[in-house]
C-alpha cells in the first residue's frame, strides 16, 4: 500500500515553516552585528572621554604629557599637542590609566620582534585593538599612513581600531579589523559614508596569514570613494577622529 503523498496545504505550511526560520535567523545576525558594531562606536566615545577628562585636568593629552614621570613615574611626553607614532603612543592609556580615567587596558602590547616598540593599546579580543596615533606629518600618520586626499590636517589625531601584524621585516602594522561592509556600516551611521573625510575615516588594512603573525598583502577597504563591499573578508581598519579642535 502507498503512504499517503503530503498535501498542497502540508507543503505550503512545510514551505512558510522554512521561510519564516530563515527571516529569524537572518533578523538575528543582523541584530548581532548591529549590537557589534554598536559597541565598537561605544568603546571608542569611552575612550575619548577619558582623553578629554584627562586634558580637561592636566591641560596636555595622555601619552604627550610632558609631566608624567613627576606625578606617577610615568615617561614624559614633549608636549606638542601630536601623539608622535612610536613615541607618544607607547604611553598613552598608561597615563589615561595612572591617572584613574581608563582602568582597564593593556599595559603594553610586546613588539613580536623585540627589535621594534612596545605601545599601549585597548586591548580585545581576536587580536584586535584600540590603538591611538597622530598626525606628525603634515597630514599624514609616518605609519600607518592617512590617505594622502584624505581631509586630515596636522595634529589631528586618533583613535584606531584595527589589528596589529608583522611584515617581513618584522615591522608592526595596523590590520585589518572589519569588511569593507561593516566599516561603511559605522561611517555611514555615525558620520558621512565617504571613507577619507569627516570624523571616522577608513583605510586598507593587512591580511594576516593563518598564523596571525605575519600579514599577506595588502587589501583594498575602498577606492577612495566608495568602500569596497564586493569583498567579503576583513580588508578595513577604522580611524576615528579625537576632538582636536579642542585641544
């Protein structure tokens, strides 16, 4: 005898079933990421929250204040306003921290080449950091480098969220931390959708190898246009301007 075949009715319920279990699971992810994303814009304001109490007290920003080592043996910075790649950035949540306005963060990031630097950094998870830099060049980051369009003026000054990796001269560069995707998500809702210019720019980042020592290559975030959302890896490391016209 033959089992009995499932009806038009049994199919389309089978079918909405199916349907509706797909928009779930969708709707999500797609809350997930948006929370992600959230709480990187949420982490990053913390941040320069504390930069601004601390300059608001002392008048100077972290990792630039140049009377550190008196008040808690700290290193002392020049003063100039620019948090100098590989000098000013080596203590700059130090001194956020020692100075009780940032209490969590890693006290060093050791180079993986002990020829290079130590710098501080916010630290997260996956190998991912919060990392700041300023420009001391009129208008460009000596490394990593700003677009040289972008609309970065001298001493503005940053907040990067992005990895760190070797080259193969054993030199640390900022990686890549986000899709070109989710990048253009965070500029987009936060600030004005165009990857060189207003308060949160983006810039081509490193692939890491499977050892997450050394990077690759070099990947393409954006066109300095539009952000490149036909690529579906991480290629992007965000950028986000601290309120230098106020300091």
């Amino acid at each position: 005898m033959f089992k009995k075949a499932f009806s038009l009715l049994e199919l389309t319920i089978a079918l909405t079933l199916i349907a509706l279990l797909t928009v779930i699971v969708t709707a999500g992810r797609n809350i997930t990421n948006n929370a992600n994303l959230a709480a990187i814009i949420s982490e990053a304001s913390r941040i320069e929250g504390a930069i601004n109490g601390f300059y608001s007290e002392f008048r100077q920003l972290p990792g630039d204040f140049n009377n550190a080592n008196t008040l808690w043996n700290g290193t002392n910075g020049d003063g100039d306003g620019i948090l100098e790649w590989n000098s000013n950035e080596q203590n700059y949540f130090s001194d956020l921290a020692k100075a009780n306005y940032l209490n969590i963060y890693n006290p060093a990031y050791t180079s993986l080449s002990s020829t290079y630097r130590t710098m501080d950094i916010f630290d997260k998870s996956n190998n991912v950091f919060y990392m700041v830099a300023g420009d001391n060049n009129a208008g460009n980051l000596t490394s990593p480098t700003l677009p040289t369009n972008s609309s970065a003026t001298r001493a503005d000054n940053y907040i990067f969220y992005a990895k760190i990796y070797l080259n193969s001269t054993n030199y640390e560069n900022f990686g890549a931390s986000l899709t070109a995707k989710h990048a253009y998500q965070i500029d987009l809702k936060y600030d004005d959708g165009n990857p060189i210019a207003g308060e949160i720019i983006s810039q081509n980042g490193y692939n890491a190898s499977q050892n997450t020592t050394n990077y690759t290559s070099s990947v393409t975030c954006h066109n300095s246009t539009n952000y490149n959302l036909t690529i579906a890896y991480e290629a992007c490391r965000v950028a986000f301007k601290l309120n230098s016209g106020s300091y």
